[in-house]
C-alpha cells in the first residue's frame, strides 16, 4: 500500500516551530496594532498580482526580497502570502490562493472563521508558500536566501512535484499537491501555534502526536521512516514535526473525503476503515467546532460566482 509521495526523497526534515511570542521576546519584535486577529488580516482576493502591488500589503522589503529572487507574482488571500516565480501560471497561483482562502473562511463571508489561527498564517509571521519552478536554483541557495531575508520558513509547492505546467490549469495530481503542501503549513504553523495541545507537532504530547505514535508502525509509517521489517526508503522524517504532520495531512484529508496524494504504508485507504482506526480523543478534536477544522471536500472555487 505503500506510495512515496513526491516531496520525500528531497525535503529535509520539518523545522520545530518557534511561536511568535517567543521569537518576539528573544528578537525584540515588536507587535503593532496591524497584528490583529480580529479576522481582517487582509483582502480575500485569490487573484495573483505583482508582488509590489499595493492591494497585497505585504510587509516590509518582502515585494523587494521576492522579485530580486524572481518571485514576480503573488496572491494573500486573507494576508498568507503566496509568492511564485514568473514561469507559473497564474492559474495555478489562483487554485493554492483558493485552497488557502477556503481553508480560513469555508462560508466564504469575507471572514477568517478561526482568527487565532490566521494571526500564526498571516503577514508571513511565521511560514509562506513559495511556488518555484527551477529546482537547481532553488535549492542551490535561492531557498535558503530568501528564508534569511524574509525571516519565515517556506512550505514550498514547487512545479517538479506537481508536474508540467499546463495551459488548462492544474490537474488532479498538481491539486493534491497543492492541498498536502498548504495543510502542512496550516497544521504545522497555523493549528499547531494556535492548539498546541491538540495539534502541536513540536513533540509527541499532542492529540495528533500520540495518534501517531499509536498508529506507528500499525497502519501508518513514513516511507523515510524504519518499522520492524520494513526498513526506511531513504531519507528521515523520524522528528515529530515531519512525522506529525504528514500522518495528521493523510487523516484530515481522507476523513474529509478526499484523496491524499498519496499513503502512507499501512494507511488506510477507505474513510471508514480509517474511522474505524482512530481513537475517539481524535475524533473529538477534529469534531470540535472550536477548531475548525476540515470536514467535507474542498471545491476549489473560493470566490466563484
């Protein structure tokens, strides 16, 4: 049952998340009355502009980092900014922008229905979404640049994991990616900041961290990662903020009644044998309402008519 998913043989592992409280009082940041969470962050548009443009508002020197890096185009929907090369379609900028925007406001009224999250998400605070298309160039320093620069990590949705760009638009497998990418940066830095009791990913004390450790090698192991006669495929993604938050992408998506792009060894790939595996404490936390969490498929088209 196994598929090694299209970012394992080349990303490093998940870096553990400092909360911005804590980078503020070590760094001497300060927040200002533009640090909100009043659920206002920013427009809900999803169409990419230049990223200097005005009805953006990024930060400070982000317009200026990015374009110096080829990073012509960008889209904030409710202020996560969304940062991509000139050779991406703007199709495909839209598409993460929508999955973004429909994340944050599912009712689509405008609002973030969880604005304790959206406070980690946006601005760049604490992660943004790179969309490179030259892998050579990104990881021979590009990557590691513009995270000193812009002082956020990048969850990258790059095209040679979702493949040949194409003039009608992102397929299935290009969206899938999209999708993963955007629920590790939500989940790692976003619920994880805001919940850590329940979805952190800095250790195992969490709810999504103990299920992990349940399902270890049960019905679920990273393909990086070694089981009793199963050993690892290559790579590591031994560290909780890696193994965390791909198990907890895997199960969000599926419950959801969506197709990860890919499973895990052992995981289930039917909605009830899943719901069927997982403890009631997940479930519960997942159910709440308080937390917002995904719980029908995404329609990919925030903001359509």
């Amino acid at each position: 049952m196994s598929v090694v998913g299209w970012e394992h043989m080349t990303r490093a592992l998940r870096l553990p998340v400092v909360p911005l409280l804590v980078l503020c009082l070590t760094a001497g940041c300060q927040l200002g009355d533009d640090d909100d969470s009043s659920g206002s962050e920013g427009s809900a548009s999803v169409q990419p502009l230049a990223c200097g443009a005005t009805e953006l508002a990024l930060p400070a020197n982000w317009a200026t980092e990015l374009t110096a890096a080829g990073f012509t185009k960008c889209a904030a929907p409710f202020g996560v900014i969304i940062g991509a090369v000139e050779a991406v379609p703007d199709a495909y900028v839209a598409t993460a922008a929508r999955i973004v925007a429909e994340l944050i406001d599912p009712d689509e009224d405008g609002q973030a229905n969880d604005p304790a999250v959206l406070a980690y998400l946006a601005q760049g605070r604490e992660v943004w979404l790179p969309m490179p298309a030259n892998e050579q160039l990104w990881t021979g320093g590009v990557e590691e640049q513009l995270g000193a620069a812009l002082g956020a990590y990048g969850i990258m949705i790059p095209e040679w994991w979702m493949g040949s760009f194409s003039s009608s638009g992102p397929d299935e497998h290009a969206r899938a990616v999209m999708v993963e990418e955007i629920i590790h940066a939500f989940t790692q830095f976003g619920y994880g900041l805001a919940y850590p009791e329940v979805f952190g990913v800095n250790d195992w004390s969490s709810v999504v961290g103990r299920e992990t450790q349940a399902a270890q090698c049960s019905w679920w192991q990273h393909p990086e990662n070694s089981c009793p006669g199963v050993p690892s495929q290559g790579g590591d993604c031994s560290d909780p903020s890696c193994d965390v938050t791909e198990f907890y992408h895997q199960v969000l998506v599926l419950r959801a009644g969506m197709t990860p792009g890919w499973f895990g060894i052992g995981f289930p790939q039917d909605r009830t044998a899943l719901e069927s595996l997982l403890s009631d404490e997940i479930k519960a936390a997942m159910d709440n309402p308080a937390h917002h969490q995904l719980r029908e498929p995404l329609g990919f088209d925030y903001g359509s008519p």
